[in-house]
C-alpha cells in the first residue's frame, strides 16, 4: 500500500488543528461568515412576490443562497488563502516541510483540508437558509418542489465553495502573501467579471468562460441568453484550478522555504 494512503489522512487532521488554532483566522472568518448569512436569512424573511407579476417558487425561495453564497464567498477565499499565508508568516512552513519533506502531499492535505471544509460549511449554509425561505415562500401560497432546481443549486453551493478554497490556495502558494492573495482574488472573483466584457474583441468570450464567473453557474443556474451551462461553467473552473494547481505544486517543490 502506498504510504500516501496513511500520510494524507495523517497531514489532513494536522491542517484541521492548525486552522482551529490560529485566533485570528477563526476570528475573520466568522466576521466575514455571520454577515453573509444574517443576509440571507433577513431576505428569507422578507420573500414578498410583486402582486400581478409571475412568480417561480423555486427562484424565490432560493434568492436568499444565492446572496449568501456570494458574500460568504468572501469567507472562502480568505479560508483558501489562510492555508498557507499564515505558515508563510510565522514561518512554519519550514516545520511543515521539515515534517513532510515531500512537499506535494503537503500541498494535497493542505487542499484537501479546505475542500472537505468548504463542502460542509456550504451544505449547512444552505440547508440553514432553505429551512428559512422554502417555508416562507409556502406561507404565501406557492409550492416549492424539493425535487429539480432545489438539490441541483444545493448540490452546486457544494461544489463551487471548495473549488473557489482550491483556486485561492492555490493563489496563495504561488505568491505567498496573504495581502497579494486577497487582492488578486477579490479583483478575479469580483471585479474582472464585470469589467472584463468591455476588452476588444475578446470580450464577450473571456466574459462568459472566465473561470471563478463561468463556476458560479453552477450556484446561480442563470437563463439569460448566451451565459455557459451549469456543467461547462464548473468544468472550466474545474480545470482553470487543476491547471493552477500544478503551477503551484512546482512552485511550491523548487521554492525555498522561507
């Protein structure tokens, strides 16, 4: 049996105990988190269709993960990048390779870490706002199925967070600081989709497959003319982030640690 087999398992739960520990970034990130979801669970509540216009439940009841899921997007890349700006920082990197010389199964566990986090945190945010607006939205006389749209958009909460952890990770590890790596990921996730449409040329293409833009599909499964599928969406941002991650991986094995 490989020993990768017992040593990322092993790597995984030290990365658990290194992010439970670290105040700071327990602290920013239930900052960044309680905002998110105090938004929507206060639109939940105020779920009110417009009298005389037609109304999709399944749109309504799900506006509120939506808006969540985009501000705690926030949350998510500041988890991505903590990975490895903070060992980068105090220095523990050099402990962490010192540990596990093999520094790719360092980097896998570290992913790996953020993955399994990020599944979670978006299966219980979306499962704590639906338990609010899918009531609500009943409550005024439209029936929301919980078979189609529902799990499909709960499905793709859980997939598009721990993606987005990878990218910034992987960020993270190519230029280290954590001040560089927000930065680049706020102006990647937030900025460049909407200014990005307006380059010569390429502009509508670069708009509708750039990578953290085209992933969001999956969460927001938009109907407008000419946005990219929900699956090609995430299999671009899918291989946007591979491609990254191996760039990070050779950066990671020729850098020196400090």
């Amino acid at each position: 049996m490989s020993t990768a087999f017992i040593e990322i398992p092993r790597l995984v739960r030290a990365e658990f105990v290194k992010l439970r520990t670290v105040r700071s970034t327990v602290i920013t990130l239930i900052a960044l988190t309680v905002p998110a979801l105090a938004a929507g669970l206060f639109l939940a509540t105020r779920l009110d269709p417009e009298p005389g216009r037609p109304v999709n439940p399944e749109h309504l009841a799900l506006t509120p993960l939506v808006v969540a899921v985009f501000l705690v997007e926030l949350a998510v890349i500041m988890l991505g990048s903590t990975v490895l700006t903070s060992e980068y920082h105090s220095g523990m990197i050099r402990s962490s390779i010192t540990a596990m010389p093999r520094r790719g199964r360092l980097l896998a566990a570290k992913l790996l870490a953020v993955t399994l986090l990020s599944a979670g945190f978006g299966l219980l945010l979306s499962l704590v706002v639906l338990a609010v607006s899918v009531p609500a939205v009943q409550a005024e006389g439209f029936e929301v199925p919980l078979t189609g749209l529902v799990p499909a958009v709960v499905l793709g909460v859980v997939l598009y967070l721990p993606m987005l952890a990878v990218f910034s990770a992987a960020v993270a590890a190519v230029v280290r600081g954590s001040g560089a790596t927000f930065t680049i990921m706020l102006m990647s996730v937030f900025v460049l989709p909407n200014v990005i449409g307006f380059v010569p040329w390429a502009g509508d293409w670069l708009e509708r497959y750039w990578p953290p833009a085209a992933g969001f599909e999956v969460v927001l499964h938009s109907d407008k003319a000419g946005v990219v599928s929900p699956a090609l969406g995430y299999a671009v941002f899918a291989l946007a982030t591979a491609l990254l991650v191996a760039g990070a991986n050779q950066v990671l094995q020729r850098r020196a640690a400090v």
